[in-house]
C-alpha cells in the first residue's frame, strides 16, 4: 500500500517534470509558427529586391532590411568584443585569483548589476554617456552604435561572468595541483589548464551574453539615434544605427493590424529568430565536437 | 504598516461606494438615458478629442463620446456614410469629399477647434537664428550637410525627428520637407535619427550643439534654441508662438478640424460650443497645440 502510493507520486512527479521539459519545445514551436504566419505574407506582399535595399522608411513603403540587420550585427559584435575580455577575466580574478573573501562580495555584487532594468541604463546613457562620446571622440553625435555597444556590453558581462565563474569554479582542484605540481606559473595555469578545461561552459556564457546583447531593445533604442544607415566599414560603429529590435519596438505600437507593415515586422521578428537560432546551433555543435575529442582523448 | 494599508483600502472602497451612490441619485433626479456621440478622425487630434471627451464626460454623465482614430480621411469618410456625429481632420475637407456630403442631402460644417504649429529647435550654444523653409527642406533631405551652409558655424548637422509613426513626422514630411506639394517624393536623409519621444528630441539638442529638431510647440522648453521660420529667403522670419499661428504668420503651423453634417443641433452642438469655451481650450494647451483664441 505505501509503495504504491509512493509510486503514484513518483509518476506525478515525474510526469509534471517531463512536461515543464517538454514545454519548452512547445513554446518554441508555437512561436515559430505564430510569426510565420505573420511574417510569411509579406512575400507575397513586398518584392525582394524592396526587402534587399538599403532603404527602411515604412511609411512610403520602403522595406530594405540590411540596414536593420547590420545595425542589429554591428551593436551585437561590439558588446561582444566588451563583454567577452570583462566578463571572462572578472570570473578568472574572482574564481582564480581573489581571496575567498572578495569573491563573497564580488559574485553578488555582479549578479546585481545584471538584474539592473534596461530602461535605467538607457537613461544614464542617454544622458550621460552619449554627450560624453561625443565630446571625447569628436563626434557629430553621441548617440551611436559605441553607445549601443558600450551599454549593453555592460549588460551582458554580468550573465557571461556569473556562467563562466560556475564553469570555472566547476574544474576539480587536481587539475590546477597537477599543473603547479608540474612546475607551471600560476598564469600558465590558468591559461593552459583551468580554462580549457572550463571552455563548455565559458562557451555557453558568452553564446548567453550574445543573445542577451541581440535580444535587448530598450537600451539600443535611447542610445542608438535609430537612423535605418547601412554598414559602411569600421566607421560605422561611430555613426547611429537602427536595430531590428529597436524597429519593431518602436513601429509595432502603431502599425494597422494585417498591413503590410505589419508582416514586414514579423518578418524582421523571424530573422531575429533565425539569427539567434543560428548562434546557438553553432555554439552547441562547437561544444559537442570538443567534449568528442576529449572523450577520445580520455579513452 | 498594515493598519495604514487598510485605512487606504477602506478609503478606496468608501469613495467608490460614494461615486455611486452620487450617480445613483442624480439619475434618479433626471431621468435622462445616456446619449453617445461618435468622433472618429484624425490621428493627431485623437489624443486631444480623447481628454474633452473624458473630460465632459466627467461634467456631464449623461453624454458619453466615443472617440477613435484611423486618419482625416476614415473620419470624413464615415461622416459621408453618415455613421459619425463628428469627424476631426487635420486638414479641410476636399472639394469632392464635400459633393460626397451633398450628394446624400446635407452640408458639411466646419468648425476650426485648435491649431497645430511646429517648433524647429536647436542647442542654444548654436549662432543660427532664422532659416528658410526651402533651407529647413535641404537639411533634412541631406542636401545640407554643414551648419556653415546656413550662416552658422563649421559643424556638422545632426538631424532629429519624431519616430515615423507620429502624426507630426508625417505632417513635417509633407509641409516641409516637401514643401506641400504632394507630386514631391522627397525623403528624409537616412542618416536622420528617428527618436521615439519628445523627451530624446529634447536630451539630445540641450547637450549637442550640431542638433536640429522639430516638435509640437507645447513641447519646447526654455534651455532649447527656437528657430524664426520663413516661407521665402525675403520673407518675415516668424518665431512660432500662439499669436503668430492664430495670426497665420507662422509658416509651419495647421488649423484642426472637427466636422458636422449640417448644422449641430442638442447636445452635439453644446459639445461644440464647450470645446470652443477657454475651459476646453486650456486642455489644447496642456496636449502642446495652440488654442484657437
């Protein structure tokens, strides 16, 4: 009697746990599907070559997507480029490095930065980091795809340093005691040991940081200037730019249900979409390749 | 703590319970249905026919309006189909819209219920006071790229507007840029930053000399640049301000309108009459239009 009743909530619970996994995949689908259908008229609504011009000025029926998708690339790749070098040596120094009592102030501290609200720090870059751009770097305007990329790569460092901190904290002692043991510095250690070792996981951070940086709106829409200006080479990272997120912010609160507009939205909703699931397959099949090689390493 | 959180409760539940019952009464004093108008129209005047309504509402219980947007055009449209009371247009009605009306047997009304003027403004650190029309269209197409190009100093011009959504950018696109002629296919320059508020129109000129915008003139604030506006290089450079639009002298300004089929009678002619009172009046001020006296 007592085991089958502990059986019962053995199935419950493992039957509620499946579908909380499951959930997941049917979330996934159900969106895919939603913006399809939303998304998918517009190829019959809008010709390629509108869609493939660089000019974005929906009102008189201009749809050009590439400046939309280069200003989303160029904000992404350089909050990358800051996250990265910040996020992955703060978790070196506080995993590594600090004392054990720095690291119990620090790792809280960052976690709090990371749940700083968006709109608050488009403000302060709104208000101050913009002017001082532009009076530092000389520049027409403050608000430009740096300001974009310097705010959210500050909101991005908080996730890529908290996942790679676990993943660093995560490699067994006797791999560092062996290295020292061998007479490696304790930087060689780190360098050649401890984050290899680790590289799943840091890997996985900084896929999380990117999909943070190229999901945000907020932000990039206070700081950006949201001129739809098509990439023009390095310089561009000191010019405005408009980000696809930013344009179906601002845009969708207004637009006619069913126009074309609309689907056009939708449209930049699955690039969006199919961007991000492009960076997660190619992170995912990375870390696969890697944790192959190790096992035959290890066989 | 807690106790103060009841006490607002029971406030809450009090002052609703004595909302009622003030109807209740008054309802039974004048047994009067509610009567509904219908004002559709307009995207830019829906927000300002929205607070009269509600705030009419508020004086009066008995007439309720409904309110909705979807363009000068759908507004005079559904006045010719006769499903509105009132429509509201940011521009006056077309000669053939007119033959519509009378086609169906009535005439349409026109009553001019506030006005709409642009402010261009710039960072008060900026020497140029006074620009043309025809020169205000150049910088924005991105024909004039320098301040210096327009008697200002060597700088470059950063452009600011509205997101394209807004009623104002549309109007700017058309009045100036195009300079009213609607055969004109110019566009705003893409390098052109779209902002969504008047609040980062507003951040951006304080601090960067090289900024240029334009917004409503409830918007305007002391610590920005007005510029004087003329409609020819030898014309009257006008600074926009409620005298000068009422007087016609500023050049990017636009009267607003509501429309009747015939003239109003019961409670839509009161209606009118109130909006056209100083006390409505003073809500176009506080929605950044100009009020028409």
């Amino acid at each position: 009697m007592d085991t089958t009743r502990k059986n019962l909530r053995e199935q419950i619970i493992t039957a509620f746990i499946k579908a909380t996994g499951y959930s997941a995949i049917v979330f996934v689908v159900v969106i895919f599907f939603f913006l399809m259908k939303e998304g998918l008229p517009t190829i019959r609504e809008v010709s390629i070559s509108n869609l493939m011009s660089t000019r974005w000025y929906p009102i008189e029926d201009y749809f050009g997507l590439l400046p939309l998708i280069s200003g989303s690339l160029i904000v992404t790749l350089g909050a990358t480029a800051i996250a990265v070098p910040f996020g992955i040596g703060g978790a070196i120094y506080i995993s590594e490095i600090a004392p054990r009592s720095v690291r119990e102030i620090l790792k809280p501290l960052v976690e709090v930065l990371g749940g700083l609200p968006s709109v608050v720090l488009g403000f302060l870059g709104m208000l101050i980091l913009a002017p001082f751009l532009r009076e530092f770097l000389n520049l027409p305007t403050g608000l430009t795809a740096l300001a974009g990329a310097i705010l959210l790569g500050g909101i991005a460092i908080p996730t890529v340093l908290s996942v790679s901190e676990d993943a660093l904290d995560a490699v067994p002692k006797s791999y560092r005691d062996a290295s020292l043991a061998l007479g490696a510095t304790e930087w060689q250690t780190i360098w050649r040991v401890t984050l290899p070792a680790a590289r799943s996981g840091v890997l996985t951070a900084v896929m999380l940081g990117v999909g943070r940086a190229i999901g945000e709106t907020m932000t990039v829409m206070m700081v950006t200037g949201n001129a739809p200006v098509m990439f023009k080479g390095l310089v561009s990272l000191f010019l405005p730019v408009r980000t696809m997120t930013a344009t179906i912010a601002a845009e969708m609160g207004e637009v006619a249900n069913g126009s074309v507009h609309y689907h056009v939205l939708f449209t930049i909703g699955i690039a969006l979409f199919v961007i991000s699931l492009i960076v997660n397959i190619t992170a995912t099949s990375v870390v696969f390749r890697q944790k192959k090689r190790q096992e035959r390493i290890l066989s | 703590m807690n106790k103060r959180f009841f006490a607002i409760i029971f406030l809450f539940f009090s002052f609703i319970v004595g909302c009622n019952t003030s109807t209740n009464t008054s309802e039974s004093n004048l047994p009067q249905e509610t009567t509904y108008i219908e004002n559709k129209g307009s995207d830019t005047i829906v927000n300002l026919a929205l607070a009269w309504a509600e705030r009419y509402n508020q004086m009066i219980p008995d007439v309720s309006i409904s309110v909705t947007g979807g363009g000068s055009g759908t507004g005079i449209a559904a006045l010719i189909n006769g499903t509105v009371d009132i429509a509201n247009a940011s521009r006056s009605i077309k000669p053939e819209e007119i033959e519509a009306i009378k086609a169906n047997g009535n005439e349409p009304v026109e009553f001019v219920i506030a006005r709409d003027a642009i402010a261009i403004v710039i960072n008060p650190q900026n020497p140029v006071n006074k620009l043309t029309l025809q020169q205000l269209s150049d910088i924005y197409s991105g024909k004039i790229k320098n301040w210096k190009e327009v008697g200002g100093e060597d700088r470059p011009i950063v452009r600011l507007s509205r997101e394209t959504n807004s009623g104002t950018h549309v109007y700017f696109l058309e009045e100036v840029l195009r300079l009213g002629d609607s055969e004109k296919k110019t566009l705003f320059s893409p390098e052109t930053l779209l902002l969504p508020s008047s609040e980062g129109i507003g951040a951006e000129v304080r601090q960067n000399p090289n900024a240029i915008g334009y917004d409503g003139l409830g918007y305007v604030t002391d610590d920005m640049k007005v510029i004087a506006v003329a409609r020819e290089a030898d014309g009257p450079y006008v600074l926009p301000s409620a005298d000068t639009v009422n007087r016609g002298e500023y050049p990017i300004a636009r009267d607003l309108y509501m429309y009747t089929n015939g003239q109003p009678t019961d409670i839509i002619a009161t209606y009118l009459d109130w909006i056209l009172s100083s006390d409505a009046q003073e809500i176009v001020t506080e929605l950044g239009f100009v009020p028409i006296k």
